[in-house]
C-alpha cells in the first residue's frame, strides 16, 4: 500500500491536473477563437494529456488499494491579452507540476514508499518534455506576435503528435 503522506499529496495532484486540462481547454478555445486552428489543436491535445495524467493517478491509487478524492478546481484563465499570454501561463504551469511531481517523489522516498517513487518517474520523463516544448513555443510566440501564420507553421512544422508511450502507467477508465 501506498504511504498515507504520499496518498494525499497524490489526491491533491489529481486536482491539480484536472486543474491543468480546464487551463488547457480554455487557451484552446482562445487560439480557436483567434482561427488559429493548429495551435488550438495543440492546446485540446495537452488538455487531453493533463486529464489522462489525473486518470493514471486514479488508476494507482486503486491498483493501491488507497482512498481516491477527486477535489474541485478553480476556475482557470479565460482571457488573454494576447498571443504570448497563454502559452506564458502554460509554461509556467507545467514548471509547476514539475515542482509537485518532485514533491512527490520527495514524500515517497522519505516514507520508504518504492513503488510510489517508481510509479512516479515516467511523470518526470513527460515533464521534462512538456516545459520544453512550452518554452520553445513561447520562444516563437514572441518572436512572431504578430504574425499568426508563423505561429502557426512553427506548430504545424514542429509540434508533433506523440505516439503511444508503451511505458506509460495504465490510465483509469481506458
């Protein structure tokens, strides 16, 4: 069974994915709004990935045998100023989640919790790739603010949809 101090930590995670996947959709919207249909479509895709995340933490909590609560979450952003605003507060987010994530192995390896530290390396390997294709994006965003078509044949040329990660934790529900 998992350590209790790592179960609650990991139930406040899945909220703070779901949290993730609310952001996401909402500066999908506001790129598809924009008719910026690439980059919309990469904004639906990471709203997709921050819910399976939450799921494959649900998934183990009940492989564990341990209590899931899935908390409520804050509204998320819906305006932007502009192009670099939300994807400024995407990179900020998943530099985020990499400190909780870190947090995390943090308590299962204090608690002598081996397969909760285990369960959470593939999270560290997503995360590094996550704040690296956010900052890169914003890199281009910036540069080209005002050009939306440049924006958008950086996305098209460079964002990539991944394939199936055979060594991804089982997602609930799937």
């Amino acid at each position: 069974m998992a350590a209790p101090a790592f179960v609650e930590l990991l139930n406040t995670q899945i909220g703070n994915e779901f949290a993730a996947h609310q952001q996401y959709v909402s500066c999908a919207v506001y790129f598809d709004q924009l008719t910026m249909p690439r980059t919309a479509q990469l904004f639906f895709d990471q709203a997709l990935e921050e819910r399976q995340h939450a799921m494959m933490m649900v998934r183990y909590l009940l492989d564990s045998d341990a209590p899931v609560r899935i908390p409520a979450v804050a509204a998320p952003v819906n305006e932007f100023p502009d192009v670099v605003a939300p994807v400024a507060l995407a990179l900020e987010q998943e530099k985020r989640v990499t400190e909780q994530i870190g947090a995390l192995i943090g308590v299962a390896r204090r608690e002598n919790d081996f397969a909760s530290d285990q369960f959470m390396q593939w999270f560290i390997k997503e995360q590094i790739e996550e704040v690296s294709k956010m900052s890169d994006l914003l890199t281009i965003v910036k540069r080209s603010t005002h050009d939306l078509e440049t924006i958008e044949d950086y996305v098209l040329r460079e964002v990539t949809t991944e394939a199936a990660d055979p060594t991804a934790p089982p997602v609930a529900g799937a």
